[in-house]
C-alpha cells in the first residue's frame, strides 16, 4: 500500500525572458527561501534537484545550487539531469520507503545564456541527430504537420491554443507578458509561428512534499498525489508515431488520469497540447493552463515542476478537487510523466 504524500508548498521566479546578469544560484536562492519561510522548516529529510549541465558547459553544475540550499550539515540530496518533475518522483519514491517525511525539490535553468536550439540538439541526442543539425524547434515542426495532416487541425487552431495561453499568462504574476500572437506573422519553422513556440525564459521552482500527518501539520488543505507515473518512447523520431503519445496514455492510466478537473500540460509548442489532450483522454469542459502554462513561461529544468505546483495550487484554494499535472523531456514528446493530485476527501 503506497503511503499518502502531498504538495504542501510550492514558490516560483518571476521568470525572465532575457538574461537579467544572474547567476543560476542567484535565480534559485530567493525561491529557496521564500519556501523555507512558507513552510518553517530550515532542513528536510531528502533535498533533490533538477537542472542542466548542457547549459553552464560544464559537469556537476547543479552543485553550485546547493549554496541556495544549505548543505551544511551535511544532508541527503541527489540530483537528475531532467525536469525538476523526475526529481519530485524520485523524492516521491525515497519517501514511500518511510525513511523520511519532508523532501525539498527544485528545478532551474538559465536558458539565455547561450543558443538554447543548439545546446538541446547536443542534449537530446549528441550522436544520432547532432551530426544532422536538427534541432528540437525543426522536429516538433516535423512532429505538427504529421499531427494536422492526420486530424485536420488548422494553422489558426494552433493559433487560438497561443493566444489563450498568452492571455491567460498575463494574468500570472510569475509569467511572461506576451503580447496577443500576430496573425500572418512569418513562420519559424513551417507549420509553426513565433506564437506557437515556448519563449526563451529563465527562472526557477520549489516544491515541498510531505507525507501523512506531517503534511496536515504543514498545510492547511494538501494536495494529495493520487498517483504518478512515467513512461518513455524511442528516442528516434522515426521509431514511432509522432502524432500520438503513447507515453503520455501509458503514464495517465497508472496515474489514474480520470475526473479531471483542470490540467496542467507541458505543452512546449501549441500543437503538443492537442496531442496531449488526446492522450490523456481530456474534453473541451477541461480547463488546460490556466496559468499561461509553458507558452507564457518556459524556464528549462522548471517548467514541469511548475505544472505540478500549478495543478496543486488549484487544489490548495478550492478551484478544483481533482487535478492533473504533466511534464516533458527530449524531442517530440519523447518522455512524459503524469502526477494526479487532490484534496483530502477526494481519492
């Protein structure tokens, strides 16, 4: 039987969109912080983060982070060279061992501070596609005229995905104010537009997680994980059907992806959230990133751990009972994770 652990806090940057001269641990220390005062808590049973050496050029980056955290006395901590969401899971599975009861977990990246599509073509795939050149802007354009050839999907639906969460990230303090997308604007990279592309943003997240009586202690109305779950797909794009996510299905039924109320997706390009909706099994009457989500804000390392301190936020006030939460890595939707979360009395 899996042990109950929940969000009980969860603080984000206001996210930039071009480089404000800080350092990564600069960007993370006030996020630290701010979460540390939130929840009283100085020190936790496991710290585990998520970032990218690819970004700094340079191995063992993440340690410098650790200045933000406080790592003396010595504590528990681990690190993944993914989305801050796989570090939440493995903090999620240390603490179904029973060892501990608080886990700390953060994500961060500064992509500005170098050509973003030529270091992810070295981080996705540095012998396969890397001598190629393709970068990860070309292949979800690749990956979004399968999709529209397949459905039927048009240019301007795409567009009305941009400026839904455009609109909806200017009502987010932490987002990037984007202007409404330009209609007839050049492509990017054909079928898709500027809009329809996660700008370029740097910032940082936090969660804390904590388990049974511990999280009713730290927070007023928890946000239970009802069930996590990832899956992973072939990294060749041509090893598989990029029009749909099999992952992402696998990953939503072991999470229990059902009575879903508000979504958060890591939707990197406006075609994914429609590829994703399918996946998941999600309807018109679901509310999808009503924080703006990765279209208004994009930070590397971070933006699928927002998506589940977003989801859990709408559970925290009352907005939703049952929420659903989505992040991504690797190009096209390779891998995919899905956390379901609720309040108490909702399992």
């Amino acid at each position: 039987m899996s042990r109950d652990i929940a969000v009980v806090a969860f603080a984000q940057t206001e996210h930039e969109g071009e480089d404000g001269g800080r350092l990564e641990v600069e960007i993370l220390a006030p996020v630290i912080t701010e979460i540390k005062e939130r929840t009283g808590l100085k020190r936790f049973g496991f710290t585990c983060s998520g970032s990218c050496d690819y970004l700094q050029g340079a191995p063992f980056s993440f340690v410098s982070a650790l200045d933000a955290v406080g790592a003396w006395p010595p504590i528990s901590e681990s690190h993944v060279e993914m989305d801050g969401a796989w570090a939440l899971y493995e903090a999620w599975i240390k603490m179904q061992c029973g060892e501990i009861d608080t886990a700390l977990v953060y994500g961060f990246g500064k992509s500005s501070q170098g050509t973003l599509r030529t270091i992810m073509t070295q981080h996705y795939d540095p012998y396969y596609l890397a001598p190629l050149g393709v970068d990860q802007v070309s292949l979800a354009a690749l990956q979004a005229r399968a999709y529209m050839d397949r459905t039927g999907v048009k240019e301007d639906d795409l567009r009305a995905i941009a400026a839904r969460s455009r609109a909806a990230g200017r009502d987010n303090p932490f987002a990037l104010h984007l202007p409404d997308p330009e209609e007839g604007a050049d492509y990017d990279v054909a079928p898709l537009r500027p809009h329809d592309i996660a700008p370029i943003t740097d910032g940082a997240a936090a969660i804390v997680l904590a388990a049974g009586d511990k999280a009713r202690e730290l927070c007023e109305r928890p946000a239970w994980i009802r069930g996590i779950d990832h899956r992973v797909e072939p990294h060749s794009p041509g090893a598989r059907d990029l029009t749909r996510s099999e992952s992402t299905r696998l990953a939503g039924e072991r999470a229990g992806a059902t009575g879903i109320e508000v979504a958060e997706l890591h939707a990197q390009f406006s075609h994914e959230e429609l590829i994703l909706r399918e996946a998941l099994g999600l309807g018109d009457d679901v509310p999808v990133n009503p924080s703006g989500g990765p279209l208004s804000a994009n930070p590397l390392m971070a933006a699928g751990l927002i998506r589940i301190g977003e989801a859990a936020a709408r559970v925290q006030d009352g907005t939703a009972s049952r929420a659903l939460a989505h992040a991504s890595a690797g190009p096209c939707l390779q891998q995919n994770l899905v956390c379901v979360l609720s309040g108490e009395n909702h399992g």
